[in-house]
C-alpha cells in the first residue's frame, strides 16, 4: 500500500505491506535510524517516537494507521542548537552505550512537556540495559528547571526532585 507520511516535518511517499511497523518503515523505507529496534515487542522503549506530540512504541504501531505528524530524535534539534531535554542528556552524562537514548530522549520530552509528577513512574517503559538511571532522572529534571540544574550534577538534582515529591 501507498502511505504518506510526516516525518520531523517533511513528508515522505512510500510504499509497504500493511502489516510493516512504523519502526520497520521508519528504518528500512526511509533510513531513519534513531528509533532503536531493541526487544520489538513493545517492552524496552527503544524504538519511541512521537505521533502527533504523544509517545508511542513504534514497533507496536502500523505504519498504515498514522494519520499524524511523527517526530523522531532527529526531529528534535533544530540547525542551530540541541533541544533542551537533549542538552541536558549530556550536561548529566545520562547515557552510557547510547542504545536506548533516543527511547529515552524522546520520553523524556514527552514528561516534561506533560509536566508529569513521577519521572521514574513515566519513564518506566524505558529500559537501560547500563543503568543510567539516576542520571536520566537528573537530566528530566534538569530540562523541567533549566539549565541551572546541570551544575548540581545528578545527585542533587535527584535529591531536589525527591524533595519536591515529598512536598
């Protein structure tokens, strides 16, 4: 079947079988590699991105069914600068083998543009197989305060964060 669709911003005509994935068309079809095909199943968050500023799993979604704009993590930055959930990833070292980041980046946009409460409860369906959670935790919470935050480093910024939880 013929699909259009948007893609961080631009549109894209391809053809797929319409049982193929957003992840598979994202990844084969138009060579968008930052969603991460990790345990496709639905259960690892690699593979988020947003449809029409909502995470999703796209490993879960069919391509054919997307009938809004999808942004991946290369749809985040614009030319001049990182977004700020992004600059924080690195201001707080949240990373370490990077197989997960995009997952994890693109959720962590989603909780703080929802202003959620409990980051950790949010961003549970985000597994890092390295354990870099303090530090994601302290990068979300960097990118809801601002930069001032990433010269607290992870440790405080997580103190404040359970400080603000506990009123």
């Amino acid at each position: 079947m013929d699909l259009s669709l948007e893609i961080n911003g631009r549109t894209e005509e391809l053809s797929v079988d319409p049982g193929v994935t957003l992840l598979d068309a994202l990844r084969e079809k138009l060579d968008v590699t930052g969603p991460k095909k990790g345990c496709d199943r639905g259960q690892c968050g690699a593979c988020t991105v947003h449809v029409d500023g909502r995470p999703v799993l796209s490993c879960l979604t069919l391509a054919a069914t997307v009938q809004k704009p999808v942004t991946t993590i290369e749809g985040l930055a614009d030319d001049e600068s990182l977004h700020p959930v992004q600059r924080a990833f690195l201001d707080q070292d949240a990373l370490q083998c990077g197989f997960c980041t995009s997952g994890q980046i693109m959720s962590a946009v989603a909780a703080v543009e929802q202003d959620v409460e409990d980051v950790r409860e949010f961003m549970s369906g985000n597994i890092c197989r390295c354990s870099a959670y303090p530090n994601i935790v302290a990068a979300v919470e960097q990118a809801r305060q601002g930069p001032e935050k990433a010269a607290q480093g992870p440790e405080m910024a997580t103190q404040d964060s359970e400080k603000t939880r506990q009123g």
